[in-house]
C-alpha cells in the first residue's frame, strides 16, 4: 500500500518509537512514516483493549491518537521531525502520563 520507488530512498528523519530509534521518512506524516515502516499499530484501545490502526488518514476517525513530544495527537496529522520521541501506549494498562 505505501511503498516507495526502490530506485530512490527517501530522506528519512531519525525518531523514538516507544523507547526504540528508528528512521521514518521524511516530509510525511507519523501515521504514514509508520505505515511505511511496517508499524501498523497505532494504539491500544482503552475500552476494548484491541489493538488499533490509522483509519482515514485525514483526521476525522481518532484511530491514531498517540504520546508525540508528551502531548496527545493525531499522528496523521503531525508531520515526522527529527528528533520526535513517541509513544503508541500499547499496553492496555499503559494511559500515558500527557493529557
């Protein structure tokens, strides 16, 4: 679904996924970046417990709400930064500490 020309690699920003460096592309969103890095799951749904994905893409659905830089945000609506530290909360238990 989101893959790129293999004769080009695209410019990638170096970001904290839960605890762990990883590379996302550049110039995309964090749900994009994400997706194209195969981490599918956005968040643990806090009343069922199951596992959640970026839906729409645009900012409408809540389905990739996530920790970026201590607050709360819709990761298809954040654009990937260097240096951003996120946190996906998939352990149903885990709430975070942000608002």
């Amino acid at each position: 679904m989101f893959k790129h020309d293999k004769k080009k690699r695209p410019d990638t920003v170096s970001v904290i996924l839960d605890d762990r460096a990883v590379d996302l592309p550049a110039r995309v969103s964090v749900a994009a970046g994400l997706l194209d890095i195969g981490e599918i799951i956005s968040r643990t749904s806090p009343s069922s417990g199951k596992p959640c994905a970026p839906h729409c893409l645009m900012g409408v659905c809540f389905e990739c709400l996530m920790e970026i830089d201590g607050v709360k945000r819709q990761a298809c609506m954040t654009e990937a930064r260097e240096g951003m530290v996120i946190r996906r909360h998939l352990d149903p238990e885990d709430k975070g500490d942000c608002p």
